[in-house]
C-alpha cells in the first residue's frame, strides 16, 4: 500500500471523484471545500458510477488550507477561473519534495504554477472523464475517467517518463483509474483540446448536448473543422496531431452517454467560464508563432461576450437588490 498523501484543491465533479476512489483504494487522502464543506464533514462523499456506486462515510473535510496537512502530492482539481488563489493554496501544503499534480482543463496551466511553486515537481493529468457534481458531496460518474500523465519542464520540453510519474501512475491504477503516460506533456495538451475546444464552446454557443453536436450533419462537420484547426495550433508548436487520433476523438464522442460539457454547466449555473485557459491560450501560443486559427478565434470571441454578459447582467441585478 503507498504510504503518499494527496491532497485534493477542489472537491467538484472531477476532484471528488478520483479523490474519493483513491481514498476508497486506502491512501491518505485530504480534500479542500467551498461551498459542500459542511454536508461533507459530517456525510461524506456519494459516488455514483458506471463502474460501481459506493459512499465514503468519513472523509479529511477542510474549508481552511491553512488547517490541512502537508501532503506528498497536491492535487489541482480548481477551474482555472479560480486559478488566483492558488499562490494562498499550495505553498503552505506542498512538501519540498512533493508533487503538484495539474488536472485541470487548457493550455499553460503548469507555467502558472511553476511561478509559484518553483523547483517542486509538477505534473500534468489530462483527464478524460463524463461526471457531474448533481448535490452536496453527490457526484455523478458518467462515463470514462482515463487520465494522461506527463512531466513538465521549462518551456514543456519532453520530460520522458519519470520516477515519480510511475509511483503516482501507481497509486491512481491501484484505485481503479485507467492510466497512460506520456513523455511530451505540451502534445498532450493540444490532443486534449482537440476535444475540449469544439465540444466546450459549441455546447455554450449552439445550446447543445454532445450528442446534439454529433446528430447533426452541419454541427458535425464544425466539430471536425475545429479540430483540424486545434491540429494547426499544435503543429504550430512542433507537435503533430495526426487524422486517426481526430476520427478517434469524432467515434468516442458518438458512442459517449449524452452529455452536457463542463462549459455548459459553467454557463448554466451562471459561474465564470474557462474561456482564456482553453481557447485564449492555445490562440495566443499559435499566434505567436505566426499561425492564425480564425474559427477558434471566432468562437473565443462569442464565448467573450457572453462570459461578460452574464457578469453585468448579474451586477445589474445584484444592484436592484
């Protein structure tokens, strides 16, 4: 049994799931909450599963970082939205010779740690799982749940596969989570978009399920435009994404549970969207570059407007109050 610690920065759909099934598989895990703190510390977590529902009775509840222990590997399962706090969050928590694992969604999300954290170990998880946070510690597991683990170094050189990737590839095997490695996290990155950035952004704009998407003749033939165009980006950066991994992405998408993306939940629920870690980085790096991607670009700036729309509409509501 692995005597390492995790701790979990965000216990929501995809945090409290993988940190409720290590905890199930007997590591030492310690979860941070906002909102569900309460029902948590004295419930537990509820997973409900494709693979096996189970409660955790008793589980490390924390609404304070300050309160919670260092761990071996910190875990950021936050939206990038609320990535401002993190300075506050892992500096007290993360041992010298610790991990933070990044699984987060989009582009450059390891550099803002790096600044943070300086020479700790960072790895980046790339997690392709169907799962909804449906009540208080209640999390729904739809579909998949593999995650991609890759090493990041300055500048998102190749890292090769490390020691401490296969020990933390270990832990989470051991908890019956499906795990690739990769030596190139930057082309893991840009694969992951490849799904992330048509599927997020259409579902806002268009008002659509995944399965929507993929019904329709026209909305299809977008989601395969867009992405080719996420394959231009990476090319831009020297990683090549290739037309079988894009038909994968197209075949796994018609076979997936109908689902409503994280995006779209974000904007239902009236919470800030990950607009600028997944469709403003990835333009900003191609760009640089001297490639232009103009439908991402045309969706960024739709997803824009309606972001800051729904932020002054509810400034202009909260003012009536």
């Amino acid at each position: 049994m692995s005597e390492r610690s995790y701790a979990i920065l965000g216990t929501g759909a995809l945090g409290g799931f993988y940190g409720a099934k290590l905890q199930k598989a007997g590591l030492d895990v310690h979860f941070l909450l906002k909102s569900d703190y309460e029902y948590v510390s004295k419930s537990g977590l509820v997973i409900e599963s494709k693979d096996g529902d189970f409660t955790l009775r008793q589980v490390n509840a924390y609404n304070d970082v300050e309160k919670m222990p260092q761990c071996d590997v910190v875990a950021i399962a936050l939206k990038t939205t609320q990535n401002h706090l993190l300075p506050q969050m892992l500096l007290p928590l993360v041992k010298d010779d610790g991990v933070v694992l990044v699984l987060q969604n989009g582009l450059g999300v390891e550099e803002e740690v790096a600044k943070i954290v300086g020479n700790v170990r960072i790895i980046g998880g790339l997690c392709f799982l169907c799962s909804n946070k449906v009540g208080a510690g209640h999390i729904r597991h739809l579909d998949y749940g593999q995650i991609t683990l890759g090493g990041y170094a300055n500048g998102y050189d190749p890292t090769g596969i490390t020691q401490k990737m296969r020990q933390i590839a270990d832990d989470l095997k051991s908890a019956g989570i499906s795990i690739e490695l990769t030596e190139d996290l930057l082309l893991g990155r840009w694969k992951k978009l490849v799904w992330n950035i048509p599927y997020n952004g259409l579902s806002v704009i268009l008002n659509a399920r995944t399965d929507e998407l993929m019904s329709y003749v026209h909305t299809r033939q977008l989601v395969e435009q867009l992405m080719y165009e996420v394959a231009a980006g990476s090319k831009s950066c020297g990683r090549i994404i290739g037309d079988r991994f894009i038909q994968t992405m197209l075949d796994y998408t018609v076979k997936m549970k109908p689902y409503r993306t994280s995006m779209k939940i974000d904007y239902d629920e009236r919470r800030p969207m990950e607009v600028e870690a997944i469709f403003g980085n990835p333009l900003r790096k191609a760009h640089s570059r001297g490639v232009d991607l103009p439908q991402i670009s045309c969706i960024y700036q739709q997803l824009k407007f309606l972001d800051e729309m729904r932020r002054v509409g509810d400034r202009e509501n909260a003012e009536k109050l």
